[in-house]
C-alpha cells in the first residue's frame, strides 16, 4: 500500500506545474511518516496539515496538464478547393514552422464544371476526388505571407463530355459536324501516385482561436490516362471539310466516329493544364 501511494505521489509531484516551495509535503500512511521537501498545487497540498490527501486528483491533474501541453500547438482547418472539400490537421514546431496532414476529395463537378482542351469545350459530368496529403506550412517572414509544400497521393476519377460548339466539332484542327459525330464521352485518371505541389498564400488571424487562409498554386500530377468514345445516334462515318474548305460527305470519308474519338483522347492526354494541376482553395482555422 505504501508503495502505490509513493507512485501516485511521484506522479503528481512530476506533473505539477507550481513553483517548487520550501515547505515539505507530508504523507501520512498509517504508521509511517514520509516528507519530501517540494510543493504541490493548492487542490492537493493541505498546508496546515502538511498533507498530501487527494493523490487521485493529483494523477487526473498531472494527465489533463501533458494532454494540454500535447495539443497546445495543434489546429484543424476546413477547406474547400479546386482539389475538393477537405480539412487538415496541423502541429506548430515553432512560430513560423507548422506541419500538416489533411485530406481533399468528393465530387468537385459543382467547384469547376468544364474546361478547354484546343478547340473542344468539356463538361465535367462527374469527378470522384481523394487527395490525401502531407506538407508544411512556412511564415517566412513569421506574419500571415505562407508558402507551402508537400506531397499528395491523389485518386482522381473525372469522367466528362463534350458535344461540339454550334453544329461543328473542331478535333485535331479539323471541323467535324456535332450531328455526325455526336458525343465525346470520356474519363481521365492521373498517372502519379505521388504528386509534389507548392502553394503560396495568406493566413492571417481574426482572433486568439479562429484564422482564415487562402492558397494557390499546382501539384504535379503528371500525364492521364484517358479514355474517349462517339455516343449516341449518328452515323459511323463522318463528313469534314478539308484543307481547301470543301465539304467531303460521310460516304466518300473515310474518316469513323471512333478516329474523331482517338483523336480527342490524344488531345485529352497531352492537356497541360491536367499535368500540373490547379490548387485554389479557401477555409478557415482553429487553434487550441
């Protein structure tokens, strides 16, 4: 018995964060006296007594203090992005050093709805993102100018569509009738498992807990694999006009839907603007 209240005294005496006192603590155990020449906080030292009564709450004490001290430099952000919706977390090393871990993702067809790619207009119908992250946030000049870097290990699925402008398709720069070609329908996936990236940006605080952030910058995603095929009804060979702007029909072509769809699938694939990929977002801090 005297050897576990000696334990439980220990801890309490080590997590203690009151300044050490000239006066001795006093544990009294039966017959046996036992004096150790340190302070302890009020809720646990009785000075008139010279006692240590209450070691369990010493013990509840000296844990809440070591999980206050873990968490002190720690925030959560939520975000939201080009990258998708998201938080982080993150632990402070020093005033201008905080690292993080966090997570972008879901569908980000509602965040950016079509893009480019020459002279063709695709619509993204639907885009499962999962873009988990670790990186590190520094204050260079330790005020709200940030610049950050890291590594994403992103899983983009984006599937889209694209049905010309007006009644042409213009596919490795020659004009195709929409009609004839009908849809373009395809999906991409980035290559890399690894995606380096570097940010820029503004976290400045609104008060003792809440911040604000904004970011930009890309992420190396590297090539796509994508995957583009002619939808819906029309007919197997399409018609173009030819160098000399003359139109050639669909029975002398030699041209099928699926040459237009290979060739947007090459066009899709060599797009730079899906190699280094955008990073915009937005979001809010909290610190503990």
């Amino acid at each position: 018995m005297k050897l576990i209240k000696l334990t439980a005294v220990s801890a309490a005496i080590l997590g203690s964060t009151a300044a050490m006192a000239a006066d001795p603590i006093v544990v009294v155990d039966d017959n046996d006296t036992v004096a150790y020449p340190v302070a302890a906080p009020a809720y646990q030292y009785n000075q008139d007594a010279g006692i240590v009564r209450n070691t369990t709450g010493a013990v509840v004490g000296t844990t809440k203090t070591l999980f206050n001290t873990a968490i002190n430099p720690a925030a959560v952000s939520a975000e939201i992005g080009t990258l998708g919706y998201g938080a982080n977390i993150a632990w402070s090393m020093n005033e201008t050093t905080e690292l993080q871990a966090g997570w972008a993702g879901g569908d980000v067809s509602d965040i950016k709805d079509d893009f480019d790619v020459d002279d063709v207009e695709y619509k993204i119908k639907d885009a499962d993102f999962s873009n988990p992250y670790l990186g590190v946030q520094m204050r260079p000049a330790a005020n709200w100018f940030t610049v950050g870097a890291g590594i994403i290990v992103p899983d983009n699925d984006i599937d889209v569509e694209a049905r010309g402008e007006g009644n042409t398709f213009n596919v490795g720069d020659v004009d195709y009738f929409s009609n004839e070609v009908g849809t373009l329908a395809g999906s991409i996936e980035h290559r890399n498992d690894l995606a380096p990236y570097l940010t820029v940006g503004f976290r400045p605080n609104i008060s003792d807990r809440w911040g604000v952030f904004g970011e930009i910058g890309a992420a190396y995603m590297g090539k796509t694999d994508a995957t583009v095929r002619a939808v819906g009804d029309a007919t197997e060979n399409v018609g173009y006009f030819n160098a000399s702007g003359e139109r050639v029909e669909p029975n002398e072509s030699n041209v099928t839907r699926g040459d237009v769809a290979a060739q947007a699938e090459r066009e899709l694939e060599d797009k730079d603007w899906l190699e280094w990929f955008p990073i915009v977002k937005v979001g809010a801090t909290y610190r503990f």
